[in-house]
C-alpha cells in the first residue's frame, strides 16, 4: 500500500514537471502590517527566485488529496496539492543527504515569526551559534514555521522562512525545508494545522 503511494505521488510529481506552470507571486494580501516592517528591513539581500524556483500554477495528476503538502527534495520543490487538479509549487532549501526528512508527518503545530533555540546537534555541526535566536528577519526561522510531528512526537524538522533567500534551490540546510518568507506566509495561510506532509 505505502508503494502505491509513493508511485501515485511521484505520478503526480512527474505530470507537475512537465508542464512549466504558471508563474504566479505569493499575493502581498497575505502580508500583516507587522509582515510588511519587518520584511521591508530585513538584513539580507533581497534576493526573489527565478525561473522555476519561483512560485507556480502546475497542473498536478496525483493521489494526495487537496491541501497535501508534498516536497521533492530531488528537484527542490514543495507542492500545495489544490482541489482543482493543480498545485501551487514553492523553489526550496532542503536538507543535505545525510540529514533530510523523508516520510510521512502532520503539521503539529504553526507559529509567526518563530524564535530558534539549535539543538545540541547543530550545535556540534557548527560552531559559534547562540544558543537562542527571537523572532525577526534576522532570525533563520525567517517569518513561520510548519513544525512536522508524527503521531505526537515531535521530528525536530520545520517547513519554515529563511534569512538566506540566495540558497533557494539547494540541498544545504539542517534537515528542514525553507521557503521565500513570502512564500512560507502564503503556504501559512492556506494550511492548517494537521495537514498532512509527504517529503520525498
């Protein structure tokens, strides 16, 4: 059953990367006031995706059903499956190989402009980090975060915000998914909690 899964979905993935899409910018209605402050004077550059990385109408010919986050961590792509036989598709950041998320999860819990308290393993992977990082551009959580349970434990992996939007579309990061902060506002606003995440 798990196996039919995956074909339908990687179906889905496939049909999706045929067809370019629609290039469709995150909605600035989707932006509070506080959105629009801190992200007008945030401390990086402010660099948008190009080309397919960008955020795009595509049609999509999967099982998963509507508001299924699916992210293809081979291509850097995250979907929101629609109810109309599309997907919105996000240009990600994903984890490097020895530290990716892969499965199945649910959206446990959601939070705005999250703070970020590394783990004693980040800690050890690098050097220097403080040990507690509050909301804000600045901060590597960048504007929300998705954090990814299964049952009720806690994977430690986030769909979240960056403050480093020049490493779209690489495999870099700690094990989570990170998104434009445009970007993860709308996937925030459109997803609640519960939804159900399949990273590829």
């Amino acid at each position: 059953m798990r196996v039919r899964t995956v074909s339908a979905v990687l179906l889905g993935l496939l049909v999706a990367g045929c067809v370019t899409g629609t290039p469709q910018p995150a909605p600035e209605a989707a932006l509070k006031p506080r959105d629009k402050q801190l992200l007008a004077n945030a401390p990086y550059p402010k660099v948008r995706p190009e080309g397919e990385l960008a955020r795009h109408i595509v049609p999509y010919d999967g099982r998963e059903k509507p508001g299924t986050i699916v992210v293809d961590t081979d291509k850097r792509f995250l979907y929101l499956v629609q109810s109309d036989g599309t997907a919105i598709r996000y240009g990600v950041t994903v984890g490097e190989e020895s530290l990716a998320f892969r499965g199945s999860a649910k959206v446990g819990r959601k939070a705005e402009w999250p703070s970020w308290t590394p783990t004693p393993e980040i800690h050890q992977r690098i050097a220097g980090l403080p040990s507690y990082v509050g909301p804000g551009p600045h901060n590597p959580m960048g504007a929300r975060a998705l954090y990814l349970y299964q049952g009720s434990r806690d994977t430690l992996f986030r769909i979240h915000g960056t403050n480093q939007p020049e490493l779209l579309g690489q495999a870099i990061s700690s094990g989570c998914i990170r998104m434009l902060n445009e970007d993860v506002i709308d996937l925030y606003n459109r997803v609640p909690q519960g939804a159900t995440v399949v990273v590829l």
